[in-house]
C-alpha cells in the first residue's frame, strides 16, 4: 500500500493528458483498471500467498512458463504473429529458469523446521496452483499494456495504474495500517521502501511500457527471463551464494533466448 502510495505521488507530474493526446474512451479507461487489478492488485496476492504455501523450486519452474503464456495470449487476444525464433527463445527460456530454480536445490537448503514447515508449506498443491494464477497475472499485465501503449503515453500509463493500484490497495492498507507501529521503523527501512517503491512502480513500469511501443508483447515476455536470472546474480555477487555448473548452463540457455528475441532478421517484425 506504501509502495503505491509513494509511486502515485512521484508520477502525479504525468497525468495531464499530453496535448496530442486523444482522450481517453471507454475501453482505455477498463484496460487500466484491469492492468492495475490483474499486474498489481491480484499478481501480488498470488504470489505471495503462493510462495508461503509451497517451495521456491516448485515456484520458480512454474515461473518459467510466463515467456510462453505472454506469447500465447498475445496470439488470441492481440493477433500477434509469433515466428518460429521468438517461439524458439521462448523454449529457451522456459528451460533456463526452470534449470535455475532446480539447481538451486532450496529443497535442501532451506529445510524448514517442524512448525515452520507447518505453516509455510502446509498446502503445496494450493500454493503452486496460486503462483500459476500469478503467471496468468503477469502474462495478462504484458498484453494489456500493448494495448495502451496504442492509446496512452509510457508516463501517463504509469501514472494511472499506479493510482489504481493504490485505490485498490487502500482497504487492506488502512486495516494493517490501524495497528502498525509506524515509529519502530528505522530511516534505513524508509529509504529502502522509497527507493523501491520508485524502482518497482515508476522506473520499470515505464521502461516497459516504452518499450512495448515498439516491440511486440510475445517478444517482450521473453524478456521476464532477466527476473530470476538478475536475481540470481544479485544473490552470486552480493550475498555470496555459491555458483555452479548446472546454474551457469542455466544462464547461458536464458541468455539465448534473449539473443535469439532481439537480433533483426528478414521475421523480425513479429507482429502484423
């Protein structure tokens, strides 16, 4: 709830309607409810609900479908042509994360103990079912937004679904906040909610949003392969994680994926 708080304020700036403008119709005004609902909203219940429920393998392989759901959905509902090489780097990707997660074997390293495996894992069959159910989230969020890059602006975009995801938020916000003890948070931890807040809901969404302007949804969704891969990264370099064979293979065959979704070619349009 703070997080869109304070992104909706840094984007205030970027809700007056740019003077080319069209307004907006009735349709754009229900595609950025639906963005927000669905890429904010019910994307963020899944998956934290989901990942308490089950384990971080089983999540990250069922992550790994997402490059091949955004296609897929970007082929019924956008009428996208999907060529032969993105649904080759979409394989790759698929392959990549769900290498990654299964290399790391959390199943072994993070053992949790009796209660806490009780209460963290005490439904896995849910769980995954909620992590797929944010996989959906994630792919509809990417297709709707190529549907309003072609009527909004990047920043205007960001701006709006920001502000919904607030008002979305606010019930469950205000009911947390009641009896929340502000004060005991350190200035650190409000300088990290600030810097994430801007990171995850003004400079990414509009990044991608700018991006998908010109690139088509089915090869943007190649792309979330950089998730789980930059994570892993972080974890190498910053937390000193080991790093191993199977993992570096991993990465390697994300990596082609992305290689074989962004070099032109004579079917690089992707998209008719």
């Amino acid at each position: 709830w703070l997080r869109f708080g304070i992104g909706g304020l840094a984007t205030l700036h970027w809700l007056k309607r740019p003077a080319d403008e069209l307004p907006m119709s009735p349709a754009t005004r229900k595609y950025l409810f639906l963005e927000s609902f669905f890429g904010n909203f019910l994307f963020s219940i899944c998956m934290l609900f989901g990942v308490s429920m089950t384990t971080a393998v089983s999540a990250g392989v069922i992550m790994a479908a997402i490059p091949a759901v955004v296609a897929l959905m970007s082929w019924v509902f956008l009428k996208e042509k999907i060529n032969t090489r993105t649904w080759a780097a979409v394989v790759c990707s698929a392959l990549g994360i769900g290498l990654l997660a299964l290399s790391k074997n959390e199943l072994h390293a993070h053992t949790p103990s009796a209660p806490e495996a009780i209460s963290t894992l005490h439904n896995p069959l849910l769980g995954n079912a909620l992590v797929f159910a944010a996989v959906l989230c994630e792919a509809a969020y990417a297709v709707i937004a190529k549907k309003l890059t072609g009527a909004l602006s990047p920043r205007r975009i960001t701006a709006l679904i920001n502000l919904w995801g607030f008002a979305l938020m606010t019930p469950f916000g205000l009911y947390m906040a009641w009896s929340f003890n502000f004060a005991a948070v350190s200035p650190g931890s409000w300088l990290l909610l600030v810097f994430y807040a801007l990171a995850a809901n003004v400079w990414t969404v509009w990044l991608w949003m700018s991006g998908l302007k010109n690139v088509p949804a089915s090869r943007a969704g190649v792309f979330t392969v950089m998730l789980p891969i930059s994570a892993a990264v972080v974890g190498v370099v910053v937390l000193g994680e080991p790093l191993g064979g199977l993992q570096l293979l991993a990465f390697g065959i994300a990596l082609l994926s992305v290689v074989l979704a962004t070099l032109p070619g004579k079917d690089s349009t992707g998209s008719h």
